[in-house]
C-alpha cells in the first residue's frame, strides 16, 4: 500500500485515512508541501517508532511490515510547515490481517 501526506496551508490529511495490510508487506508514505514526522506507538510494527520524511529522501519512507498480531494500529503524522497534526477520517490507522 502506498499513503499520501497532504499538508496545505489550514489542514493536513492522511489518505488513505485506512488501508489494510500483512506481515511482509512495504507500506510507502509519501509527503506532499511539507517534511512531517511519522509517530508510531507500537515500535514492533515496522521496528522504529518514528520515520522522517523530508525534502532530503524525497519527503518518502517505505516501511515493512514485521510479524505482530493482527489488529487495528493507529499512527500519527506532524506536518512541520502546518505545525500541527494531520487528519484522516479519524486518527489514521493500520488493520494488520
């Protein structure tokens, strides 16, 4: 799966909002307008609890899904030029199957 970052001028989203996804799997965050942070609570998921995305990797991280259990993973994203967090249709997440 791949996930998009636009930060604008009032508002940051997350699209998609959800996507779902297995172990083994690469997930690529790609941020537009802006470098952001990505905070992930449960380090075990991709084995870092942060990722950069700035205009020096092409504001750009692709990730891999390590062995945890099935389940819904909220993330969030902070959008440096907004200074304030992004949006999906709620706190964007993961559903790992």
């Amino acid at each position: 799966p791949s996930v998009m970052i636009i930060c604008r001028k009032s508002s940051a989203q997350v699209r998609p909002a959800q996507f779902i996804a297995k172990e083994k799997d690469t997930i690529t965050f790609k941020a537009v307008r802006s470098d952001v942070t990505l905070f992930f609570p449960n380090s075990a998921l991709f084995g870092v609890s942060t990722a950069r995305l700035e205009s020096s990797n092409k504001r750009e991280a692709t990730l891999t899904v390590q062995k945890v259990p099935r389940d819904a993973y909220p993330y969030a994203v902070y959008c440096d030029d907004l200074n304030d967090f992004a949006e999906g249709n709620s706190s964007p997440e993961m559903i790992i199957e």
